[in-house]
C-alpha cells in the first residue's frame, strides 16, 4: 500500500489548510466585533444614565449663555465612507465663520464653550453616536471630509472601522489647539499634525484588539480624572504619561550675573 503524497495532493492539503486558517482569523475577528459593540452598548448606556444629571446642567448653561441650539453637529467621514454627523455640545456662537480646525484661544468660543474645550466636556453627546452605532468608544479620530480627501489611500484602511470617541488621536493630541499655528492654523495642521494623527490612527488599524482598547480607555480615564498628559509612541502605541520637557539649564558667568 502506497502512503507517499504526491504532489498535488500536497498542495491541495496545503490549500485546505490555508483556507481553514483564513476561515479561523475571521470568524475570530467577527467575534471580536461582536464583543467590542456589546461592550459599546453597556458602557456607553450606563455612561449615558450616570451623567444624565451632569448633561442636563451643561444644557441648561449653554442655553443660558448664549443663543442657539444645544448640541452642534459636525460633518465627518464614518465607517466606510458614510457621512457622519458627529453630535457635540455646542461651544461657538450661533452661526459663527470660521477655519474648521479650532485654536484653544478661538474667538467664536462662548464663556460656557471655552470651558467645555478645555475640559472636553463637549465630546459626551458622542456617547448616543456610540449607542447607535455610529461611532464606537475606541477607534480613529472622526475627521473632516476636505482632509480625508487629502489621504485618500490612507483613509481607504482607516475607515474599514468605526471611529472612535477616544484612541490614540484623540490622547496624543489633547491639546492639539495650543500646537497650531496661530497665523495660519490650515496649513499648519496639514503639514505638520495632520499626517502624524493618519500614521496613528493607521498603527491602530493594524494593531487594534479588545485588549489594546481597554489600555486605551485606562488611559483616557488617567488623562479625564488625573487631569493627565498621555505620551503615544509613534513606532508601537506605548502609552505613558507624558513627562515635561526639561528648559535648557542658562549658563551663569563666574561673578553670578547674567548679561543684560
């Protein structure tokens, strides 16, 4: 009795195998979906129920403060390409122009607006987003159509999954209003942050898990409560907290004067 295989039985085992394994990788990937929108569902529910009280007082000051509507809603590009309209609390006057990338000292802020900026309290709406699954608690940050226009290849990967309410965007660039350029804020977004925030949100395509999204979300509670700067390394996704940078130390002449 011949045991031997011969070559195209070989093969054809080795394509099995292979297809088994595809199979595999995906069902898991499937699964791993699945619990990552169960896990949206409960926590953004309870978060919604929890802060009702403080939602409700952010409402009532903002209409107190200034004219207009409550929440804003702002255009960006969703899951797959689909228009998302991404919910906020409103923070600019009514109807005011403007470039759409926003400086921490903007003029069209309300009293009310500023502190939610600071405080990124106007980024709780988005949990109903999450809720409806628009949007999801971990993922790329949701950006404006006429840059997603810029990286169109990138974004053709980025968008293969939900944005997300907080991620590695979103903590290594906190205070992205305080980095612009005051003078030409477009331009200094384009060239300079705008690519940094595709090749991260990039990293956390191909590097995204359930347990990399709970770190994620560790983190962004350090950065909320402990008032925390968040460090993302660019080469891997390690987070840390971010330490300040050490001022060069001034030379002092021998007699202790400095030179006026």
């Amino acid at each position: 009795m011949n045991h031997s295989m011969s070559a195209g039985e070989r093969a054809g085992s080795e394509g099995r195998g292979g297809s088994m394994g595809a199979i595999r990788r995906r069902a898991s990937r499937v699964q791993s979906v699945d619990a990552k929108r169960l896990i949206d569902i409960a926590v953004a529910g309870v978060f919604l129920l929890v802060l009702m009280p403080l939602l409700l007082v952010i409402a009532a000051a903002i209409r107190i403060d200034s004219r207009g509507p409550i929440f804003f809603r702002c255009r960006r590009v969703g899951f797959r390409g689909t228009e998302l309209q991404m919910l906020k609390f409103r923070k600019m006057r009514d109807g005011a122009p403007g470039e759409a990338v926003t400086l921490s000292t903007d003029e069209r802020f309300t009293s009310v607006g500023r502190v939610l900026a600071k405080t990124k309290l106007d980024e709780l709406p988005q949990l109903w987003n999450v809720l409806k699954g628009e949007m999801t608690l971990v993922g790329p940050r949701p950006e404006d159509p006429q840059f997603v226009a810029l990286r169109s290849d990138d974004y053709a990967t980025i968008l293969t999954v939900k944005p997300g309410m907080t991620g590695f965007c979103q903590l290594a660039f906190t205070k992205e209003g305080d980095l612009l350029d005051r003078d030409d804020r477009i331009r200094d977004y384009v060239e300079r942050l705008f690519p940094q925030k595709v090749a991260l949100d990039l990293l956390y395509v191909n590097r995204r898990s359930l347990l990399l999204d709970l770190r994620i979300l560790v983190w962004t509670s350090a950065a909320v409560l402990g008032r925390r700067d968040i460090a993302v390394d660019r080469s891997n996704g390690a987070l840390g907290v971010r330490r300040p940078r050490r001022e060069a130390p001034v030379s002092v002449p021998a007699g202790g004067v400095l030179d006026q």
